[in-house]
C-alpha cells in the first residue's frame, strides 16, 4: 500500500533537514519550511550547499512561530525573532527571481557570517512576499517561499533504493532533500503520477525535479563527494535534453494536516 513514511522540512534554505512526523501543509507548502534563507552580504544573491558545503552543519529550528533557534559546530546557540513583513528591507536574488524581503538584523548576520566565514545575512519571508511559481506549470496564486521553484518535493523510496543499487553504495534520503516520501511504489513511479491525495490534502504532481551538485553533498558530513556521486550515475539513465532528474516538484491544491503513515491515494 502507497504510504508517506517520510517528512522533512527546512527551516532555513539548505541548511540541515528536519523530520518531522507531523506537519500541517499551508499555501507554501510544509507549515515553516524555506521561510528563511542566507544571502551574500554586498549581492543579496542566495547561497547554498552548492558553494558553501558548511551550510549543511546548521540546524535551524522552528522554537515558536515567531521564533528561530540557530545551532552548529562550535557556535552559540541564537534565537532569532521573525522580522516585521515590511520593515528592513533588502533586496535579494534567488535563481532570476529579485524581490524584497526583511532582514532578520545583525546578531544573526554576524552569527552567520562567523560560522561561515564570508559576509552574508539572513533574511525571511513573510507569507504576504511569497513568490508566484512559474505559469508555465501553476495558476496564478500559487505561491512558494525560498524553496528554488516549488513549494514541495516528492521522492518514491523504490527510486532511491534503485539509485544505490546502481552506485553501489547506502545512500541517504536526506541527501536529496525531499518533503514527502512515499513507499510502497515501484522505482519511478512517481514519474506517472499527476494528482495524489495524502489524508485529506490534495496535490499536483507538476514537473520533474532538476538536480544539479548538491546531491553530492554528504548531509551527515558536508563532505562533496570526489566522484560526483549520485550524480554521475543518475546522468547516465535520467538525463534528458541536459538535465538530470530525480523525485517530483508538488503543487499543494488545498490546506491540512499530513502525518508520517497516512496511505497515499493516486488521483490521476
């Protein structure tokens, strides 16, 4: 039977997973997920794992709903309160989206930059910034946080256990970053589904997801892999017109509470 036995989410873009046995969906997809996100102090551009591995050691935590906990190595821990939605704004840049939102103040800033070593800020996303997904894939409305497209990701444990058995070694689910995970489908079944039901929230299955260097990036170490891998396995069977995809990009079409075990019903 389909089941979601997996679900994470992210406080903080690319920062370390948190699982979660509960969670409520609301219009940006997982209740405070990607409501945070770390920006090059002087551009504003987004950073990430994919240029800053040491990203992954951050454990960012949701203390309240208007208030953050900050760990990592070698740190003190730091709360940081969320920011009024239209007071220290600051422009920021994630992908070719620019847009402004509030700046989270300068203990978290210079926790940040500290831990990382370079300057950078924290900046959050209040629902009324949230930004429209692309039309070419959702109504106009549907809106997402800092996540890079999507307000969700689906993977199929099958498709992970596939891309082990390839690579020939444990691979980690974490490792790619997921919303929901579903067992009891086959290896890639998921690339057929296009309208699902967990309880009684439903979702579009809306397009494939891209995947690029990050998945290299240990999620227990933050050591990128110098082989590449999974990457490089996965261009070599899911590569289409350059891209290489792996787990599905979700459209919540409506509100609710979604829990680790519920059966999962395909729609369409």
């Amino acid at each position: 039977m389909l089941h979601l036995s997996g679900l994470y989410r992210y406080p903080v873009k690319s920062t370390a997973p948190e699982p979660l046995e509960r969670a409520f969906i609301d219009r940006l997809g997982v209740a405070g997920d990607r409501r945070w996100m770390v920006v090059d102090a002087s551009t504003g551009r987004f950073l990430t794992q994919r240029l800053l591995p040491t990203m992954g050691q951050i454990v960012a935590r949701w203390a309240s709903d208007t208030c953050l906990l900050l760990n990592a190595p070698g740190m003190p821990e730091l709360q940081v309160s969320v920011p009024p939605a239209n007071e220290a704004l600051q422009g920021v840049t994630l992908w070719r989206d620019t847009f402004q939102v509030p700046d989270a103040g300068e203990k978290a800033n210079t926790w940040l930059s500290t831990f990382l070593a370079r300057p950078c800020r924290l900046v959050y996303m209040p629902e009324s910034r949230a930004r429209q997904v692309d039309t070419a894939y959702a109504k106009p409305g549907d809106h997402v946080n800092f996540a890079d497209g999507f307000p969700l990701l689906l993977i199929g444990q099958a498709s992970l256990d596939d891309l082990a058995r390839r690579v020939g070694m444990p691979l980690d689910m974490r490792r790619f970053r997921p919303n929901l995970v579903v067992n009891g489908s086959e290896a890639y079944a998921e690339d057929h589904w296009r309208h699902i039901r967990i309880g009684e929230v439903e979702f579009q299955v809306v397009k494939p997801c891209s995947r690029c260097v990050l998945i290299t990036v240990d999620p227990v170490t933050s050591v990128r892999s110098q082989d590449r891998e999974p990457l490089a396995t996965l261009k070599t069977y899911r590569e289409h017109e350059g891209a290489v995809y792996f787990g599905q990009n979700l459209i919540q079409l409506s509100p609710g509470t979604v829990s680790v075990g519920m059966p999962i019903e395909l729609l369409a």
